[in-house]
C-alpha cells in the first residue's frame, strides 16, 4: 500500500493507495475515528450493488452501526435534495458530531459526501473511497465538497477535508471504458501543468494503463502526490490551486451547454486543447510542445477541441464561480509541465480565443 501525506492548512491526512486497500476500512476507520459509533455511507445505484456489502461488512466488523444512504447515480442528482435526504437520514439515526459519512463512489458522491459532512452538525468526518478514475486523482482528494444549481456546477460547497482517503485499485476493475477515458482528463493535465515524469510515463504506456494494475497503481500515487502538493501550499484556491482549473473555464462552458449530458473530463480535455491552441497563437506556447500535449490527449481517446465559439466560451465564463470581480483568472500552459495564472478582463480573453 502506497501512503500520500495531506498538510492542508485545516487538516493533515493520508490518501492510502493500494489494490484491496477497502480491506483496512474498518482498522482505520476505528483507529481515526475512535469515539464514532454510527457511519453514514453514502453512495449511488451504479456503485451500490458494486462494493457497498463490502464497506459496510467492513464498518460492520469494526463495530459501528451503519446507515446507507443510496441516490439515483448522475450529475442532475447532485442537489440540495438528496443533501437534505442524508441530513435526515442522519437525524433520524441519531447520529452525533463525533459520528461519521462514508463517502463510496465517483467524484459526484464524494462532494456530495462530503457536503452532508461539513455541514451535519456544523460539521462531522468524512472518509472518502473513491471508485471512479477521476475521483481517485482528483475530486476526493483537497477537501472541495458541493452541490450543482442551475447556474452552474459545484455553485453551492464548501472546504471540508477528507479524515481519510481510501483508493483501492482493484475498484477501477469495473469501471466502464469511457468513465475511465474521462478520468484520463484530470491525469493528463496533471502531467501538463506540473509534471513532466508523469507525462513521460503516460508517452511510454501508449495508450494502456489500464491492463497493468501495478503501473496503474503507480500512476494514481503520482497524480495524488501532485494535487497534495498542491493542496499543502494553497488549500482555499486563492493561488497556485488554481492552477488545477487548466482547461475547465473552458470545459465548464461546454459542459453546462450540454445540460451536463457531456461528462466532465471530456469537456477539460476539449478546454485544454482549445487553450493550447490560443497559447501558440498568442506566441506563449511552441507548437511543437501543443502538438506533444495533444498527442496525448488522442493517445488515451480523449478530444482535443470543439464547436463551441469564442462569444459563447467568454460570456459561459463570465459567470463561473472562478471569476473574481471583473477579471478571470486563465490558467495557461507555457510549456509541458509548467502553468501560468494569467488575470484577463472579459475582451482579453475574447481576444486572446479568437483566431
Ligand atoms: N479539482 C480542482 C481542485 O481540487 O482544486
């Protein structure tokens, strides 16, 4: 089992990576969590039937009384409704603030996990186990929690960190081809922003992590090291976090266009290229690396543009929840494995997207 080290500034905690890592829920969960009697897991109905007997077996077997609380799996789920559900549920089982949410599931469940947690009671723990690719590298790790409203994605949340994060590598058995594909989104930009030994490695793979569960294994401990890296120096997004948003203003516009029918890490990927794309126009960036960039965004089936014009990305991300005041922060890449914050009025970024 691989250990990654968590120092946000609220809280320090371990992201523990290893196939059958589930199988130490119940020894952490007791040892973390000493004075917790009652667990919430809180998961979805494509992820339930999966491992859900397994958690509870192992919360079970540690001695905690366990209520589940399982939701339609989907984005158009992530609402305040099924929040209120899991603080009801929660209610009714008496829990109290030394009790704790298991969060079992894509990123979706984690945030939404997450959310219940930090505000149950003003707040109670959460151990995340996430089963998805992209909640693995990104989402259950660095405390953001949330629900979607209308206006947008993740629009309603809060900073809550995790007590413990579980990843066990043998989940990713059983996740359909294309979820995995979107996961690759988030690992890609990883290697594009801040890590230049995780990209060569993705180069050598070819296109197949996935066959290979001790190199798969390796790269989610690469990837979870960067984001803790990350998190430790900027834990509230007011600096160098911010540069984990590569690609999604972008991406954010063309998924809400969807109505969130396209999934999240298909729309980063388009994000990155059409941001690529303006770095070489705008001379920051050399084709030659663009062109390395995308080749391995198509390498692991990934898109690396779309329709979507300039007016509609710029007025989409006038109302993101990343603007501050008048101006957006863009995350841009200079060169493979290297990003830049680069503040932009609403005309500098039109400007900087037109051909
Ligand atoms: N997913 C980006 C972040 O956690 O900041």
């Amino acid at each position: 089992m691989r250990t990654v080290h968590v120092s946000a500034a609220s809280k320090e905690y371990d992201v523990l990576i290893g196939i059958d890592a589930v199988r130490s829920l119940g020894a952490e969960a007791k040892k973390l969590c000493p004075k917790a009697l009652k667990a919430l897991v809180v998961s979805e109905t494509n992820v339930a039937p999966l491992y859900l007997d397994t958690v509870n077996d192992q919360l079970e077997g540690a001695g905690f009384e366990v209520t589940d609380y399982v939701f339609g799996a989907g984005e158009q789920n992530k609402n305040i409704t099924e929040i209120a559900g899991m603080w009801n549920k929660m209610a009714e089982a008496g829990f109290t603030r030394t009790d704790i949410v298991i969060g079992l599931g894509g990123g979706v469940t984690t945030d939404m996990a997450g959310f219940a947690a930090s505000t149950f009671l003003r707040g109670i723990s959460v151990i995340q186990i996430p089963t998805s690719l992209l909640a693995m590298v990104d989402a259950s790790v660095g405390g953001k929690t949330g629900i979607d409203i209308p206006m947008g994605k993740n629009q309603v949340g809060a900073f809550w960190q995790p007590t413990l994060v579980l990843e066990d590598i043998s989940f990713l058995r059983t996740l359909p081809d294309d979820v995995f594909t979107e996961g690759m989104g988030e690992v890609t930009k990883h290697a594009f922003i801040m890590d230049l030994d995780l990209f060569d490695k993705l180069e050598k793979a070819n296109g197949s992590i996935r066959v290979d569960e001790e190199l798969l294994e390796e790269i989610v401990y690469m990837n979870v090291s960067d984001k803790a890296s990350v998190v430790g120096e900027d834990e509230n997004d007011n600096g160098r976090r911010q540069t984990l948003n590569f690609g999604h203003t972008v991406g954010h516009v063309i998924e809400r266009d969807s109505g969130f029918t396209k999934p999240h890490g298909i729309c980063v990927a388009k994000g990155m290229g059409i941001i690529m794309d303006a770095c070489v126009r705008a001379g920051t960036l050399s084709a030659e690396d663009a062109e390395k960039m995308k080749d391995l965004l198509r390498l692991y089936k990934l898109p690396v543009s779309d329709e979507i014009t300039p007016e509609v990305i710029v007025e989409g991300a006038m109302n993101d929840k990343k603007k501050r005041g008048d101006t957006l922060s863009v995350i841009l890449v200079n060169k493979i494995g290297s990003a830049e914050i680069k503040k932009m009025t609403k005309e500098e970024f039109l400007e900087f997207l037109s051909v």
